[in-house]
C-alpha cells in the first residue's frame, strides 16, 4: 500500500490557507524553505473572506493619537485581562506593518482625502482603527495573500523553471494526523477529498492555521470548514489547548430565515451608525452598560448621538460595547421576552444614513438582506440575535514564534491559536492576529528547522495513519454522521452556550461521551470518492473534542468573564483571572488542568491607570506588580 | 410552510453519469443549497456539491439550476414554482469530478499565467499615497468572489474547449483591467499581453460573463471594453500610435 | 428516482470528454430564445427598411426638412434645396447607367459606426450569427477565433467610425436648428417636422456620448483620476450615459427611422407638416 501512497517531502507543511497559513507560508519561503499549504476548501476561500468589518492597526491614519500602547490597552480590556499579554503586546506592535506590506503586495483599502488608508470605528477601539474595503476586508486580505503567493510561485518559475518546485498548494485535502517520530514532528497525514485517496507530507515542522470551531454549535457564523481541525490535531500531537471555555457570540447574526440564521452581520453596522431596539422601540443598551466601562460609554441618546460627528468631546454609544457585553443584552432582551417576532431585537441604520452611503458602506450588507432575506435594510430594520462566531481559546503555543507547547516542530498561528485575545476578541483584532502570528509562526519554523533538520516518517507511522482513515468504511454500524453531527450542535447549544450552568455542562459533558461512544459505529455509504458523509466522520471527531474540552472548561471556570457566562457564578472574580485552563487528551478523554497566567510586566503595567486595574486584579497583585517603586 | 421540490440532479463522474429525479422537502426561505444538502442527509449521502460560506461571499457552490450558472446559496427555492421540476448540473464548462463538483483548475492556471502587481521598487510599506477615486475601478474588480461562473458562462471555452491554452477568461480579465488601472503599478505591458497572450480579442463581448456575476461586477463594460480600448491605444490606433512616437522623441512623459 | 443517462457522443464544446455527460444544449427552461429572435427580427426589418431607401434616392427634401439618411447631401444631383452648405464635391456617380443615391455616401459611416459598436456587436453576434445565442446554450459553430483576425479585428477601428459619427451629428443638428424655418426659408417657425428632427439629433447625440468609446476617450484611458479632476467629472457624467448604451442604440435608431419617414412622407405629400407658429 505505501508505494502507491502519494507522498511528498517539504520543510514545512502549513494546514490552513486562510490568512495565518498564507502569511506563514510567504515569511517560510522568503526565508528559502519549501513550503506545502494544505486546505479542505479550493485555494482562496478560506472563512478569511467572511471578515468584514477591517483589520485593526494603530496606524493613526484617521486619529494621531492612536498608537500601539492604546491598542494594547483596549485588546486587554476586551479581553477582560486574560489575555496572554505578551501577544497582545506583539500583536499592537506589528500590525500596522502588517498591514503596509500588504499594501505593498496589492491591497486596495479605503482611502483617508490624504490619501493613506483609511481607518473606522468599532466595538471596544478608542479609536478609529481598522483598516477596510467596504465591509470585505477578509476577501480583500485572502486575495491579497494568495496574490502574493501566486507572485513568489511566479518568481520560482522564474528562476527555477518551475512555479510549484518551493510552494504548491494542495486544495481539497483534509489532514487526520500530525505524524511524529522521536518524540518530535515528522510529517502530516491525509486524504484528497476529490478522491479520497490517501496523502502523506513529510516535514519536520507543521503550521496549524486551520481556523475556527463555530460548527460544534448550532447557530453559528461558521463556514463547514470551522470543525476545529488545528485544535484536534494539536490536541491529539500531544500538544494543549487553552481557555477553551471561551466562545465569542457575535451579538449580530441574521435571525431569519432559518436557512441563513447565525449568518454574520457584521459590527460596521453598529460601528457607522446602526442603532439597536426592542420590541418595544426601545433603545436598551444604555441599561447594559457595566461599571467597568462606564466612563467610556454614553449613557443617554443624545451623547450617544453626538458622538458619531464629535468623538472627542462624547462618549461612545453603548451599541459599540464589546461583543460579549452586547451579545449577553440582546439575549437578556430576548429572554425578557421583548424580542422580534422571530427571535431576535431590531438593528437599524436606515434612520441613521442615507440609503446611497449605506449602499456603499455596507454592499455585501445590503445584498445579504436584500437577496436572503427580502429586507431592504436601507428602508427597515434587520432583525439579529447572537451567533456563535469564534472561539478565543486554542492551542497553548509560545507567544513569540507560535510553537505548540510540548510539540517540538508544531506551530499554530490564528484562530486555532489560544491565549491571544483573552476571554473576549475585538472586532477587527482577528484579521491582525492572522497577520502577525501567522507570520511569526512562519518564522518560528523556520528557525526549528535551520536548527532541526529532517525527521523521517517511519513506515509503521504510515500504516497506522492509514488504518484510521479506512476505519470508517470498514464499521458495520448504522449511525449517520449528519444525525450525529446535529446532536452535538444541539447539544453545544443548549448546554453550552452563551448562558452556562453547573447542571447544564455537566449534563453537556455526559452526552458528548454518550455521543463520542456512538461515533464509533458510524457506517460511510458510497466510496472514497468526494464523499461528504466521510469527510464529516473525520470533522465530527474533532468537534466532539471542542465540544469536550469546552464544556469540562467552563464547568471548572466558577466565575463570568468575556465569552463565558455562568449564571450560577454572573460576578468576573479577580483569582480567576489569573487562572488558565490547560485541557490534555489522552486518548480517550480531556483532562483540565490550571495554570497561573503570566504577569504584565513593569511596563506593560505602567500603561493602565491602577483604579481601571483594581477591577480586575487582586490586591496582592496589584501591589507586587507596582513593585513599591511606581 | 414546507413544500416538496422536486429536483433533476447529476449524478456521476467524468466517465458517466445522468440525471436522477429527486423529491425533497423544503422550508420557507430556504435556498437551493439547503435542499441539497437535504438530500445528502436524508437520501444521497454521498451527493458531492461543493460549499464553504453559504452567504455568497465564497464562491464554491456554483453550479447549473435549470441550466443557467448560479450560486446554490443564493437561489431562492421560493423563485421555483411548485410544480416545476428543476434541474442541477454540474458546471459545464470544466471536467465534472463527481456529481455536482467540478475540476476548477483551469482558473488557477491561468491565475498563474497573469504576472503579479508590480509596485514601484522604492515603495515603502505605510508610504503609498493614493486617492479613493483613483482606486475604485480596481476596488469594483477586487470584489471578484471567484465563483468562475463567468468563466463558466463564457462560450469561448465553454463551447470551444481548444480555446483554454489561449483565453484567460472574464475572470482574468477584471484581474488584468485592475493592474492596468491600479496607480501604483509599474508593469507597463499589460494591455499588449492581455492582447497577445491572455485571448482578449477572443471575447465578442456578449457579455454573459456580466449576466452571471453574483457580485454585479460590470465586467464587460467596466473591464473588458475598457481594455479593448486600451489595446487599441497602443496596437490599433496609428494617430496615438504616432502621437506616443512624436512625445518620446520630445521628451514628454 | 430513475437514472436517466442517454449519452451524446459529439465531442465538440460542453459534450467534450471530461464534462459531465448531459445529452441537452441547455438546461435552460425560460424562453431564451425570444429576445435574440427579437433582436434579429427588428435589425432585419430597419436593415430592409434603409436599404430600400438609400436605392430610392427620392422624397428626402421637403423644406425645410431633410432626411437623416440623405443628410448631408453632398452629390450634385441631390434634390433642388437639399444640398449641404459645405458643397457637392462628391460630383453625380453612376453605376450601370444608374444614378448613385446621395444616401450612399454618407450612410456608410453611421453604419460603420453602429456595425463597430460594443453594444450592437453583443446583439448581432447573438441574435445573428448565435455566438452564442444565449448565455449558457451551446452555439452551433465549430470553431471560433472571436475578434482576433480580420475581418472581426477591423472592430477595433470603432473610435474612428466614432469621430465620423460626431461629424454627422453635428450635421443633423444643423438640419435641426433650420427646421426652425417656414417652408419659404423664413426663421421663427415650428412644426412638427422641427420636433422629428430636433428629437432625432438629440437621440444620436445621446447614443455617441454614451459610447464605450467616448467613455475611454473623455477619461477612461487615464490611470489616475485625481490629476485629471475635469476629465473625471466628465467620465463620471458619460458614464451614467453609458449605461443605458443600449437603450440609447435602439431609441436612436428608431428616431433616424421614424425622422426619415416622415420626411418621405412630407414630401411625398401624404402628410401635412403641420406647424405650430
């Protein structure tokens, strides 16, 4: 069998071509490495493109006061202080570089009259910070990656006589295993999705850039493709996922019709001027504002109103709170009993702006409603409610190169990594992760395998790599992977969603075994070849560990914080924050362990006025951090 | 509210393959995507369609309902009636690989033939200076979603298969119109190659590449008659042709 | 579920190996057809509508209005009145002892004009020669080279047929402003005759000025806007025209027709001019 197997040998083999893996894979080949990016999807349609809103990077295009330090600070605060701070220092530093080189490659942004890039308001930013086109930021970031590769593909042939001899992309293959020999990364394992046969890439370094994890949920803004592969894959390599308690719920996802319910809508609505109301026509997020914000944000309508001409002189609205904070007031409103009709409040920005700048603030917006849902958002209102959107846990990695943690030759860089954006992400903070880690993530390969070198996969890692993918059509049992699958989104939903309770995980945590127990007789109909009922056994496997690592993590987190509510224990609570949650798989089940989060540091400190930290922090803490001397 | 559709499906490879009648329930507001993947849930479940965002911002499930290319996630199952029976294809214009999903790859190869945006060599990253109003034609073209639906459409290689070495094809087209236009780019020979390797004057601007686009890209009047017009500048043209002659000796531009 | 798989063995376009094996043209089951056989059908009846009056070379004149199809009138034997200001250089022609019409000479540019034309061009390679004859049905033709060699690559001259265009635009505009006249030459009148006219010119004005080509021309060709702010405007406004191009091409064409005809039938008698004041 093996000398049929297609193989292929690389430096690195980046999984994920979204823009973590596209960013990887350019600083790999700059640096002289052959490259292999591997996908489920074709090359360019990675979940990137449903980005809309912007990049986010003190550029201080638009206001000049804007600089890392205030970014930082605000990445913090959305974060509610669990973020690794060493990432969102690294982060605030290096994404306007980011976001020029992109420039350089191609990008085409809105432009301020100086004609610079131009920059725009959202939830949590002090200021006008993210870089845009419209509202397809991810579409512009993922063409202009995949340019770029086409352009260092382009330069290979060139100079070599062959495009594809450093980089070559291998579109519709899904990776089942992380191979390792002594201990550390040889290679990665798959198949093609086209004809289900088998791929082995040999490498001593594998980039995890695989995204999301939204499907395990029911209502999600997730394309199929976020089954958390990277986090399943990092988990299974013997590496760690952190935080995984954390699930963003975008409070803006369509409502209705059913079929596109959960889909984005994104938060540049709010952010130009998008107005949120109850059933009753009220404007309810002024009760939501809570004490930790509320020198920062407007708590009537007229200064709320005021601000989107004068910043400087008012506060912001309540509607651009962090996506948690609004999240949790729609679903309050909701639960209150003062939704719309078909469950979610009201969004308007037809009252706001004229129809022909919503038309060109928001097309894609407008064409969703318009063409989904039958609502001319520049006449009505559109109905919303929470969506599962992003999960800011991942894997455990090393802040500065992106390696996973106890997986000598594995990086994880994007979504798929943890630790980054706390309990809580900003909007637009995403796009900049994918660019900076993802690039460092490149780099951090690239110095392990200048120091490494080869790891040969050994043929019994190969047989055994095989004899799980051939598993499934060899089982006799009659479960549906599509039945299943439901199940857990239900479940994930109902048990843990965006309102949790002691009973409710643990009931959640018992039903993930039961349903872990019944996926091992899954029967595939049909053959190898392009076959989804196949393809989701192998994504069902690793959104039944999300499933599990979420809900054994929230159970262990007594407190609410960001992305994760208990209403058994609604008060954030200082020694937890200082805690994170590191879950281990061993085969047949996730274990949870704690860990002491890494303190700022004296300068890093210095940045926050002490009486914003004393919200947050412990005494002890506060004390020992200001060190006597500040 | 649900209804029953009944539907014509491909279903096979590229050796063979039919259509097979389909009957399947469908609720209000759902769209030709849902119902497919109705079938593969409950009847078919190895029916290959190829998806990603369902919010037609990818670009993945273009196929053919009842014969005209479009997105499966943004056809209205309410825009059929009743009664009809509709028909899904694969796209016609590629090698089918299995059912609904064909092999694209003729639109990455040419992606590759197209040479990469050139900036000036002494550009800076965070120095570029340009104006909205200098970007946007390039901006309408960067909306391309990538579905290939034009592509598809196209009747230069969909109905003469011998044309693919030497047509790049509306997609490119709008990718060769946005670096012509783009302010910053240096390349200054990309009218000449879109006409003399890229096929451009294989196009009679028939302009179905337009009809089909979910994006509403204007391709042919925004893209492709402008670059026609360019070719013209420097290939057709002999008083411009004179005019480029007399300034390069003056010393203008 | 009946699996039907009749299969074709043609081998040409969608029946190509590799492509999914479907037995029909086009799945297609809107009526396709009707607008390129609309399409053909109107082209066909102006083609044989001007053909006969270009050979007619008669009731063009009737003062003060003259056809758009004879119009300039720059041959020696044009009707008593009718000749153009700028003179008769083109002498009297004959061919087989047949007097040329005077139509002639000047019909061949907006002709070449419409021919070269982005929009006309989409519309007869369509509804004529079927290339295609709709999106995503399968066109008849084995081979096709498109507009790569002659005589299709002479398409790329329209900006020339374009200028020519202009000049008889501005022509028509002179035979608009002397239908300002009574029979007898004297100016201050209007007739209905004024409004065919005036209509006709307006219509050709607006189909030129919402050319492709005029489009590249006034500003299209430019890489940055911003330096140009006038041009800019100037495209901005052309187009706004351009876009209703094709509504343009056939509005124009129905005005050169319908100005003619009442001409003819002005000066064939069957009509009065009727006038205003």
């Amino acid at each position: 069998m093996s000398n049929q197997l297609e193989r292929y040998k690389y430096d690195v083999v980046i999984i994920g071509a979204g823009g973590a893996g596209l960013r990887a894979a350019v600083e790999a080949r700059e640096a002289g490495l052959s490259v292999a990016i591997v996908c489920k999807s074709l090359f360019g349609k990675a979940h990137t493109v449903m980005a809309e809103g912007g990049v986010a990077a003190s550029m201080g295009n638009v206001n000049e006061s804007d600089n890392w330090m205030v970014h930082f600070r605000d990445t913090m605060r959305g974060g509610k202080f669990l973020n690794n701070y060493r990432m969102a220092e690294l982060h605030a530093k290096e994404a306007p570089e980011r976001v020029w080189e992109l420039e350089v490659w191609g990008a085409l942004f809105d432009r301020t009259k100086e004609g610079k890039i131009s920059q725009r308001n959202f939830g949590g930013h002090e200021y006008p910070r993210l870089a845009h086109v419209g509202d397809r930021t991810g579409l512009e970031l993922i063409r202009t990656m995949q340019q770029r590769i086409v352009a260092l593909q382009q330069k290979d042939g060139r100079d070599h006589g062959d495009a594809e001899k450093f980089i070559k992309v291998f579109a519709e293959v899904t990776i089942t295993e992380i191979l390792k020999e002594n201990g550390k990364v040889s290679g990665a394992y798959g198949y093609r999705r086209e004809n289900g046969e088998e791929i082995m890439f040999e490498a001593p370094a594998v980039i995890l850039a695989t995204g999301g994890a939204g499907k395990t949920f029911k209502i999600t803004s997730n394309s199929w493709e976020g089954t958390g592969d990277g986090h399943a894959l990092a988990l299974k390599a013997g590496g760690h996922l952190i935080d995984m308690e954390f699930f963003q719920f975008h409070p803006t996802g369509m409502v209705w019709p059913p079929s596109v319910r959960g889909l984005l809508v994104t938060e540049s609505v709010r952010g130009d001027g998008g107005v949120l109301t109850n059933s009753e026509g009220k404007r309810f997020m002024f009760d939501y504002i809570p004490d930790v914000f509320k020198d920062k944000y407007a708590d009537n309508e007229a200064e709320a109103d005021r601000w989107y001409t004068d910043q400087a002189n008012n506060r912001r609205p309540p509607e651009l709170l962090p996506r948690d904070e609004v999240a949790r007031a729609i679903n309050s409103e909701i639960k209150a009993g003062r939704g719309t009709e078909h469950g979610g409040v009201y969004l308007d920005v037809s009252k706001r702006l004229p129809a022909d700048v919503i038309k060109k603030k928001l097309p894609s917006m407008w064409h969703q409603f318009y063409e989904l849902a039958g609502v001319d958002i520049t006449k009505e209102a559109m109905e919303v409610g929470p969506t599962c959107h992003y999960v800011m846990g991942g894997a455990w990695v090393e802040p500065d190169t992106a390696a996973v943690i106890d997986v000598p030759g594995l990086f994880a860089a994007g979504e798929c990594a943890g630790g980054m954006h706390g309990s809580n992400r900003l909007g637009g903070n995403s796009l900049s992760d994918l660019l900076v880690f993802g690039r460092r993530a490149g780099l951090g390969a690239v110095e392990y395998v200048k120091s490494n070198g080869a790891n040969p996969v050994t043929d019994g890692s190969v047989v055994a790599a095989a004899a799980k993918i051939e598993a499934p059509f060899n089982n006799p049992g009659s479960e549906n992977p599509y039945a299943l699958h439901h199940e857990l989104q239900e479940t994930a939903h109902n048990l843990v969603g965006i309102i949790r309770t002691k009973a409710e995980l643990e009931e959640a945590i018992a039903k993930i075994a039961d349903l872990r127990a019944r996926a091992k007789n899954i029967g595939v109909s049909g053959g190898r070849q392009f076959n989804p009922g196949f393809h989701l056994t192998f994504d069902l496997d690793n959104m039944l560990l999300i499933a599990e690592a979420a809900a054994k993590s929230a159970l262990i987190r007594e407190e609410s914080r960001g992305g994760h509510t208990r209403e058994d224990f609604p008060k954030m609570s200082p020694t937890w924050r200082q805690v994170n949650n590191i879950t281990t798989w061993n085969g047949s089940s996730i274990a949870v362990e704690q860990k002491h989060l890494p303190d700022l540091t004296k300068e890093l400190f210095g940045l926050f006025d002490i009486h914003e930290l004393e919200k947050y922090m412990t005494s002890d803490e506060l004390s020992q951090s200001r060190g006597g001397s500040n | 509210m649900a209804r029953t559709m009944k539907l014509r499906i491909f279903r096979g490879n590229s050796k063979d393959g039919g259509l097979q009648d389909v009957s399947v329930e469908a609720n209000e507001g759902e769209v030709i995507l849902d119902v497919i993947h109705r079938v593969q849930a409950e009847q078919i479940g190895d029916l290959a369609v190829r998806w990603n965002c369902k919010a037609g911002k990818c670009g993945s499930c273009s196929v053919e309902i009842n014969g005209k290319p479009r997105l499966a996630c943004m056809t209205q199952v309410a825009s059929f009636d009743e009664a009809e029976t509709v028909t899904i294809t694969p796209l016609r214009a590629f090698p089918v690989i299995k059912d609904l999903v064909t092999d694209v790859s003729f639109n990455y190869k040419k992606a590759m033939e197209v040479r990469a945006y050139e900036p000036p060599a002494d550009l800076k990253p965070g120095e570029a200076r340009m104006q909205q109003i200098d970007v946007e034609r390039s901006q309408e073209f960067r909306k391309c979603i990538e579905c290939f639906l034009c592509q598809n459409t196209c009747h230069v290689i969909r109905d003469h298969e011998e044309n693919k070495k030497s047509f790049a094809g509306p997609r490119f087209f709008i990718r060769l119109a946005e670096l012509d236009m783009h302010p910053l780019d240096t390349l200054r020979n990309r009218k000449q190659s879109a006409q003399e390797e890229h096929g451009l004057g294989m196009c009679n601007i028939t302009k179905c590449c337009t009809e089909v686009c979910p994006e509403h890209i204007r391709i042919t009047d925004n893209a492709i008659i402008p670059m026609k017009e360019r070719v013209v500048d420097v290939k057709y043209d002999p008083l411009r042709w004179l005019g480029s002659v007399i300034r390069k000796r003056e010393g203008i531009n | 579920m009946a699996i039907d798989s009749d299969t074709k063995t043609s081998k040409t376009g969608v029946f190509s190996q590799g492509r999914a094996k479907l037995a029909a043209r086009t799945y297609r089951t809107d009526k396709w057809w009707i607008q390129p056989a609309i399409t053909a059908g109107v082209l066909f009846l102006f083609i044989v509508y001007a053909t006969y009056r270009a050979f007619e070379n008669g009731k063009y004149f009737a003062a003060p209005l003259i056809s758009p199809f004879y119009s300039p009138c720059l041959a020696q034997n044009c009707v008593k009145g009718s000749t153009s200001f700028v003179g008769t250089f083109f002498g009297t022609w004959h061919v087989f002892g047949m007097t040329v019409s005077p139509s002639l000479f000047i019909l061949i540019f907006p002709l070449a004009f419409r021919m070269t034309c982005y929009y006309y061009r989409k519309s007869y390679y369509r509804s004529f020669w079927m290339s295609p004859p709709a999106c995503a049905v399968a066109e008849p033709h084995k081979k096709y080279t498109g507009e790569t060699r002659a005589p299709l690559i002479i398409q790329n001259g329209h900006r020339y047929a374009f200028y020519a265009g202009l000049v008889l635009n501005v022509f028509l505009t002179i035979d608009a402003v002397q239908a300002f006249r009574n029979a007898q030459g004297q100016w201050g009148h209007m007739s209905v005759g004024t409004l065919v006219l005036t209509a006709n010119a307006s219509f050709l004005w607006l189909y030129s000025a919402s050319c492709h080509t005029c489009r590249h021309t006034i500003g299209g060709r430019l890489r940055n806007f911003s330096a140009h702010p006038i041009r800019y405007k100037l495209w901005g406004w052309v187009s706004v025209l351009n876009h209703k191009h094709q509504e343009f091409a056939w509005i124009s064409l129905f005005g050169v027709a319908f100005a003619d005809f009442y001409v003819r039938q002005v000066s064939g008698g069957s009509i009065r001019n009727l006038y205003f004041f």
